[in-house]
C-alpha cells in the first residue's frame, strides 16, 4: 500500500497554523497589571520600591512557555533626579521568576550621580585642551565593582550600602549615595575615554596620547582609551589601558 503523500502535505498547513495561534496571545490590560505585580513584588525583595513602568509584554510558546517583559524601574534620588533602568525579564507561564531576571543592574548606579556627571564634563573639558592628536569625545566613569575579579571593592561597597541604609540613605536600595571620594579611593570606578572616529586610529596612536597625557587634573585609578570604528561594518574597537597615580601616568600597556 502506498503511503497517501497528499494527506500529509496537506496536514502540515495545519499544523503550522496550530502552532502559529498557540504563540499568539493578545496581551489584556490585566496581564500588563499583573506582569507589574510580579516586577514590583521582585524588586522590593531586594530593596527597590521605586516606579515600574511595563513597556512591552508579549507570550512565548515555543521553548519555555513564559512572558517577555520589557521595563523601566526608576527612582527619584537624593540630588534631584529621576533615574531610570531598563530591564529585559522574562517571567514563566505561572508568572514566576526563578532565575531573578527582573533585578536590574541597580548595585553600579551610583556612576548615575549629579556630582559624578558633572565631575565627567569637567574632566573632558579639559583632556580636549591637551594636544594629543586625538579628539575626544567621552570622559565616563565606569564601575569596577565585580564580585568575581573585585572582591575587595564588592564587599566594600556592600558594606557602604548598608551603612547608607541605616542612615536613611535609601536610593536604590543604599548603593545611589556612594560620595565620589569614595568611589576613587576605594578604586570603585575606572576611566574611560572615548575617542571619537573622525580619523583612522591605531593602538600606537592611543599609546602615544597615553605618552603625552597631562594627568595632574585626573583622579588616581585605571584608565581606557577607547575607540570604536563606526565607520568599519564590524564596528571594531580598540582599547588601550593605563594607570595615573598622584597626577602622573606610572603604567602603560606595553
């Protein structure tokens, strides 16, 4: 007996369309309030009880059956501002989060600062009066809080946000209000410099700025210059490290 070919090309539109209707559910507004039921609840186990705004919620069939949250968690701060994360969750089909998605990066906030933001504008205001054939586009301050490569600074800084919530110092759980001072004694922070791409760098050219580098307006710490070629379809980067101490650069990469 022959196999019947049609009748089963013909079940595979079927079955296609059973699995297309299967992915497709329409999001209510009582999903949108329940998926922020469930952010709000994770958030304030580990001390965030700031704003949750659902940006977008949509069902996932196939591979783990779940939700797809996108979000933002912000927080008003001690110094005026309204600061925003955005997080990418996802949450199973019985709204559970076991593997702790929803908790945004919210323990490197502390760069997020008034006072550290104004510290990076003057610090670029004046590398762009040095002459080091580059231009320069970005002085930021980064988090080198890592509880695998920095353990001396991550407990350090657990042991300031629990000292700042017994003070009353709150935002974001006690890890916003870290006193810039700090976060450059305590080496919490590295420096990037971002360059921009308005001509052809090489890791030679970003070695001999390094070289010709006035630091004694530059805070003790790690330093990057950075490069990323826009121009290049792969986006290649460079990047070229080296340390300031008292005001000098004492350690360049060789």
């Amino acid at each position: 007996m022959k196999p019947n070919y049609f009748k089963l090309f013909a079940g595979i539109p079927l079955i296609l369309c059973c699995l297309f209707l299967s992915s497709c559910k329409i999001m209510k507004p009582s999903d949108y309030k329940k998926a922020k039921e469930v952010v709000s609840s994770e958030l304030a186990k580990v001390g965030l009880h700031g704003n949750v705004k659902i940006n977008r919620l949509s069902w996932q069939a196939l591979e783990i059956p779940g939700y797809n949250v996108d979000f933002t968690y912000s927080e008003k701060t001690y110094d005026g501002q309204t600061v925003p994360l955005e997080v990418h969750a996802f949450l199973q089909n019985d709204w559970s989060d076991p593997y702790g998605q929803t908790t945004p990066s919210y323990k490197e906030v502390f760069t997020e600062q008034k006072i550290v933001q104004k510290k990076e504008a003057q610090l670029l205001d004046k590398l762009k009066k040095q002459d080091l054939g580059l231009t320069l586009s970005y002085f930021h301050f980064i988090s080198n809080v890592d509880s695998s490569y920095q353990k001396e600074s991550a407990e350090e800084l657990e042991e300031l946000a629990a000292q700042n919530r017994q003070e009353g110092k709150n935002d974001f759980a006690g890890y916003y209000q870290i006193p810039y001072a700090t976060l450059i004694q305590k080496g919490m922070v590295r420096m990037m410099i971002s360059v921009e791409d308005d001509q052809a760098i090489q890791e030679k050219d970003l070695k001999a700025a390094a070289k010709k580098l006035d630091a004694s307006d530059l805070p003790d710490g790690d330093y990057d210059f950075y490069y990323l070629d826009f121009k290049n379809k792969d986006h290649e980067s460079i990047t070229y490290k080296f340390n300031v101490k008292d005001g000098q650069v004492v350690k360049l990469d060789q």
